[in-house]
C-alpha cells in the first residue's frame, strides 16, 4: 500500500517576475517550466512561458493502472504516466495556451536510455483507443486513462514542483510550503 501513496517529481516551476499590463490591467506572470527525472535532474532544457492573469492551468493526458501493478511495482506499471499537452493563464482560452509535450509521442520524461518501449509507444499513440475501448484498456491493465488539469496561483518569487501520485495525477506544490 506504500507504494500507492508514492509520488514523483516531474518538473518545476520557477516564477520570474510579475507586471502588470497596462493593455488589459490585468498582471502578467513570466516563470519558466522545466521537467525533470526521479532524481531531480532536468530531461530537458527550461522553458520561459508569460501568461496573462497569476493563474496558471497545466492541461494533461494520465492513464492509471490497476492498483495490483502499483503494489506489485511492475515494470511498465508501476506508477501513473502522464503527458502534459500544454498551459494556459487564466485570461487565455485553453487553444490559445503553449504546447509542452506532443500529443500522439512519448514525454520526454519517462525516456529509459532513449528508448521507447514497444508498451509506452503503444500507449501514447492511441491513447484515446484505450480511452474508449474497455477491454481492451482493462487487457494493458489501464485503470483509467483520460485528460485533466491543475492549477494554481503563482506568486513572485516562489517555486512549484509538480509530482504525479503512483495511483493518481498531479498535485502542485509550493517548495516554500513542501520543506515545512
């Protein structure tokens, strides 16, 4: 059951600065974005984003496996898997947000030596498949497989770590308030 309850950091966020638009009166948030592997390190560069509003939404795919695999700390299977499609401010429409991952391919953060096994090219190509196939989702041992979002707002001067839960999805949380 300890294993259910694990998380895993997969990136950070770094707030910059926050302006104020004299456009739209509404502030501006410029903070950079970077994912990382299970030790902390980056998988890729930072990447800078500015939004309209403190209010950032991180839109994501996730799939779930059975609870038997997270318990058995499977291979494939044990933990939750996610692809950040992309972010948006609170005063954008969500099309109007920046693309992170590409739909239809792997994230970068799950990559095992750069390769992709034949399970995770599977999945991520025809993610909405499973998605409306029961079977065949329940035959990979996909508990569920679906998009989502979080949000929270950013604060100058803070950073964010973002974990996936083993059995679940993402949770935001501010380093200031996590080391307390």
């Amino acid at each position: 059951l300890r294993l259910m309850k694990v998380n895993q950091r997969i990136a950070q966020i770094n707030v910059i600065r926050q302006t104020p638009d004299p456009a739209t009166g509404n502030v501006v948030t410029e903070f950079s974005f970077q994912e990382v592997n299970k030790r902390g390190q980056p998988v890729d560069h930072a990447r800078t984003f500015r939004i309209q509003g403190d209010l950032v939404y991180f839109d994501y795919y996730v799939v779930k496996f059975q609870d038997k695999f997270i318990e058995q700390a499977h291979l494939d299977r044990s933990t939750s898997i996610c692809l950040f499609r992309r972010l948006f401010g609170e005063y954008q429409e969500p099309y109007q947000g920046y693309t992170l991952d590409q739909v239809e391919s792997r994230p970068n953060v799950y990559g095992r030596d750069d390769m992709i096994s034949e399970f995770e090219t599977q999945i991520w190509s025809e993610f909405w498949e499973y998605a409306h196939d029961k079977k065949r989702a329940e035959a990979e041992g996909i508990r569920a497989i679906h998009g989502q979002a979080v949000s929270t707002r950013l604060r100058p001067g803070q950073s964010y770590r973002i974990l996936l839960r083993a059995s679940d999805g993402l949770t935001i949380q501010s380093l200031q308030l996590a080391d307390r």
